[in-house]
C-alpha cells in the first residue's frame, strides 16, 4: 500500500456531499463526461439537467453524477420540445459548444459552416454553428446568468470575427457579456491549458463587472501525481511503453519537453511534436483527447488513467467503462476546479454579493 500522502488537489466524487450548499441551480449542456458540472458543484450549486449528444457521454455524465434530468438529443431540439418549469428559472445555464473548428491545429477555417459526424452515435452537425444554438437556448430558458468556454483560437486571426458575433447575439437577446482568457494552472489545476469564458449576465441584474483573475499556485505534476507511482499489475500490463523508438526519443528528451527535443538529438531530425515528457516538476502540457503521446518524467510508460484525472482535475473515483473513454473525455473536457474558480466569482459577485 503506498503511504504518500495525497495532495492537496486531489478530490473524490463523495466529498460532494460536505460541500455547503447554495440553492443555486444549473443546467450543464454539451456536457461531455461531466467537467464543468463537478466544477458547479464543488462551488455549492445544484445540476438541474445536463444535455450531450453522445450516447457514450450520456452514460459517464449519469453513472457519476447522477442528474435529475438528462437531455439525450442535439442542443438544437431543446429549442421546440416541451421541457420541465424549473429550466426556466435557472441560475446559470453551462455550455461548451464543440472547439474543434476554431482550434489552432490545421487549417481551421476550412471547417466553418461544414457539417461534421465527429462520433459513433452522433448526427451530422455544423460546429461553427452550435455557439449560436446554445445562444438560441439562453434566449429561449433566459437564465440569470450564461457561461460559455471555448478554446483560446476563438480570440485569434479571423475567428475574432465569429467572436464579435456571439457577443453580439448575447447583447440582442438582453444579456451584457463579458470574454475571459484562463489559465487552468491558475485555477489549481495541474495543468497548462488556456481557454476562453463568455460570461454574460441578465441585464435586469444590473451588477458590475464581474473581475475574474484567479491566482492559484501552480501544482508540478510531480507533486499532482505523488501518491499515484506504484501501479497495478493492470496499469503495468498497459501503460508500458513498448516502442523502442520511443525510448530512445524519451530518453534523450528532458522533462518538460517534446519529443521532437530528443529525436533530433538522436537522428537530426525534427519529428514527434504532437509527443510529450510531462516534467515532473511543472505543470503539464495541454492534455487532448489524443491519449497516447504523453509519457511520464521519470519511467517511459504512458500515463494512467489515476494520473489522467489528477491532472484534469478530476476526482479520484471518477469512472469510466475503460481507462481510453476515460482519458479522451478527460481531454475533451473543461477542468473541474477550472469551473469552480469561474463559478465562484460568478456566485460571490453577482448571484450571491
């Protein structure tokens, strides 16, 4: 049994239950395997109703969290079907529409206004498109207040122009919006990873502007990890690194660095950017939904799936139907204490001042 004691990051779905509640309600959509919504609820707030398309996200979101009501359809049916009274007296209503067209890798604006079947299960849909679905449901449930997260591409070239947009349409339908760019290691979570935060509030609130500039110290993701490093004889069986390759390129990488570090002090070329040597005394790279090229600081395996969730923010007895669905809901997901620190401000500044 190892005897490290846990970190001070490290959490579980249970401690939920000593967290002092608010009264304030939510609703989760594009709700993935339930990021966002952990993070409302560890800042006291209650998940009214969450809603996904994805089936297999739909199963993760109810097996942890266990919503009262959960939405399986595209976000754009809950503009005309019958919905239960209390979504329309909701305090704050959570989105993240999809951010694969506004990322930064490859040749994004390609993808705008195309449709696109991105998973098993899932209706075609035109990404680019979605943002204003959500907005077409804030319109329609008119919460106090609206969040929305999306990658920080939103912000950059010509994608400003889409962002003007959505600030527009949050103006036309009665909300005064404001655009953060966060830092999830500055909300104690162990990793880097920027994201953008729409946050508009009802008009009829007549509040100041919200001042949201977390500073939580950043946790290494050593010190994130310390108490995760003797593995299972399962994690042993597959999270070794077998490539030989590989080795050779991790070895010659230091911590904290790409791949690409070693593979061309090893061959002279420059190749393996997209692969990663977590140092362990910073905080992590970007985690993404493409799991196998982060490898660890001190042996050449994979992470696990218990580091995954450390280093999302996720809670230590988050499951999942197999350590892969796992870690690619972990990357496609905002980062639970990441939404805390954004509900709290939100909470401390306009809904409870």
């Amino acid at each position: 049994m190892n005897s490290i004691q846990k970190p001070d990051c490290a959490w579980s779905l249970k401690d939920l239950a000593e967290v002092p509640q608010n009264g304030l309600t939510v609703m989760s959509t594009f709700a993935c395997g339930g990021g966002s919504s952990m993070g409302y609820k560890l800042a006291g707030c209650t998940i009214a109703a969450a809603n996904d398309i994805d089936p297999e996200m739909a199963w993760h979101y109810q097996h942890n969290l266990h919503p009262p009501t959960y939405l399986l359809c595209p976000i754009g049916d809950l503009l005309t079907r019958d919905l239960p009274s209390e979504l329309f007296n909701l305090d704050i209503l959570d989105g993240s529409p999809p951010c694969s067209t506004f990322s930064m890798a490859g040749s994004r604006e390609d993808a705008w206004g195309k449709k696109k079947h991105f998973r098993e299960g899932q209706a075609s849909q035109v990404l680019s498109d979605l943002f204003f679905d959500y907005l077409n449901l804030v319109e329609r449930l008119k919460p106090r207040v609206a969040i929305a997260e999306n990658v920080k591409g939103m912000i950059l070239g010509n994608a400003k122009g889409y962002t003007k947009l959505v600030m527009q349409r949050f103006r036309q339908i009665g909300y005064t919006p404001q655009l953060f760019l966060l830092n999830a290691a500055d909300c104690g979570v162990p990793q880097r990873r920027e994201r953008v935060f729409f946050v508009a509030q009802r008009n009829d609130l007549k509040q100041p502007a919200l001042r949201l500039q977390p500073k939580h110290k950043w946790i290494p993701a050593g010190e994130a990890c310390q108490d995760l490093q003797e593995l299972t004889q399962e994690e042993q069986r597959a999270e070794t690194v077998t490539s030989a390759k590989e080795r050779k390129y991790w070895t010659a990488t230091p911590q904290g660095e790409s791949l690409s570090v070693g593979c061309e002090a090893s061959s002279g070329k420059r190749s393996w950017f997209n692969n990663y040597k977590i140092g362990a005394a910073s905080i992590s790279f970007t985690l993404s939904s493409t799991t196998g090229n982060f490898t660890h600081w001190s042996e050449c395996r994979r992470l696990t799936f218990r580091e995954w969730k450390r280093l999302g923010s996720f809670p230590d007895d988050y499951h999942a139907k197999t350590d892969k669905i796992g870690k690619y809901m972990i990357g496609m997901s905002v980062p639970p204490k990441m939404t805390e620190q954004v509900a709290r401000a939100v909470i401390q500044q306009w809904l409870q001042p």
